[in-house]
C-alpha cells in the first residue's frame, strides 16, 4: 500500500506559474499512472491531466503533467494563471498489488 | 459526447439500503471500466469501487457492505449499499476508467444522506 501527500494550498498571482506537487510514499511514481484532477467549488471534478502528462481535449495547454522518478513524485504545472483555475486539485494513481485506486488529499489552489 | 448521469442518492436512517444508477450515454458503455468515488461533506475524494474486465474491487470501508455491479444492455452501472453508517454520507459520483487506473469522465454526482 501506498500513499500519495500533496501540499494542502498553494498561491500564486495571474499570469504566473504555479506547480503543485505529489509524492508517493513507496514504489515508484513510475510504476503506475498518475491522473490529476481539477475540482471548482460547488462542482464535480473534472480531468486536467491522465497518464502521466496526456491533456484531454478541451484542457488547455497552459496545464502540464510529469513524473521525476529521482523524487518519486509526479507534479501539476499550470502556466498564464487565471483566475478561473482557482480550485481543487487532486492526484491519483493505481496500486496494483491490491487492486486499489489512491488519492491524494488534495491541494487548494488560490489565485489572487 | 460523453454523460454520466447518476440517480438513487437521498435521505436514508442508519442500517438501511439505497441503490445508486449510472445511466452511461455517448460511448461504448461494455468496452470500460466503471468506478464509483465518493467525497464527504468538506472532504477529499474517496474511491469507493471499481468493475472491470480483471473483476471487481472495493475499498476496505465498504467491503462487504456495497456491490457494484452493471448491466451493459442497458448502459448502466450500480451500486448496491447496505447497512448504511453516517460516514457514507457523501456525494457519490459515476466515473470512466480507459483501463489506465483512472479516470476520464465524471458524472454529477448524486448526494447520500445517512442521519437518524
């Protein structure tokens, strides 16, 4: 079993760079595929980011996934804020020595 | 396109039952994976159980308790929920697996209330 931690907030102005970071706590973040997603208040969740670094259609480019094996963590960047990505965001992956989807605990991002 | 629409969530007392539906439309329903997450009242997401081509899987606070299960003629996916407590209070939402161990489409979600 494994366990993906990620800040609980994060903020940054508009138009600037933030990236939101997720560790895994044993096996390697390579091991499974890690999917982000993006939460606004009130609103179900939606899928900013699937297989490590694949955008659906419909995300903007200004969203990036990646994995660093050396840190064992995966890692959101999203580029040109807007206020409109003020959200929730969720990590997740697969652990499939039991066959479990993990989450992570989810960062609250500001943008002010 | 793509829609997930679930029903069955409400107000249920402690021990009782409810069943939750899934009405899939805008793909091929029996070609995926199926989940069912949830997320409690100011809390993070908690998966709660997926059915796939390996079989079926649940999450340890619901075994025994919850079944998913789908019918692929009729493009819907369920979850069975017995012997209720007051922590499965939560929206619960309908997702999409393409067999990554994740998720590409959300439904809705539908609330769960379990309060005396």
């Amino acid at each position: 079993n494994f366990m993906l931690t990620q800040p609980h907030s994060v903020s940054e102005s508009p138009g600037k760079t933030v990236t939101i970071s997720c560790t895994r706590s044993s096996g390697g973040i390579a091991s499974n595929y890690v999917q982000w997603y993006q939460q606004r208040p009130g609103s179900a969740p939606s899928t900013v980011i699937y297989e490590d670094n694949q955008r659906p259609s419909g995300v903007p480019d200004r969203f990036s996934g990646s994995i660093d094996s050396s840190s064992n963590s995966a890692s959101l960047t999203i580029s040109g804020l807007k206020t409109e990505d003020e959200a929730d965001y969720y990590c997740q992956s697969y652990d499939s020595s039991n066959q479990r989807v993990v989450f992570g605990g989810g960062t609250q991002l500001t943008v002010l | 396109q793509v829609q997930l629409v679930e029903s069955g969530g409400g107000l249920v007392k402690p021990g009782g039952s409810l069943r939750l539906s899934c009405a899939a439309s805008g793909f091929t329903f029996s070609g995926y994976y199926m989940s069912w997450i949830r997320q409690a009242p100011g809390k993070g997401l908690e998966w709660v159980s997926y059915i796939g081509n390996t079989g079926i899987y649940y999450a340890d606070s619901v075994k025994g308790r919850f079944t998913i299960s789908r019918d692929n003629a009729k493009n819907s996916l369920y979850l069975q929920m017995n012997s209720l407590r007051a922590e499965d209070t939560a929206m619960y939402y309908c997702a999409r697996d393409p067999a990554i161990g994740g998720v590409d489409y959300w439904g809705q979600g539908t609330l769960v209330t379990v309060s005396s």
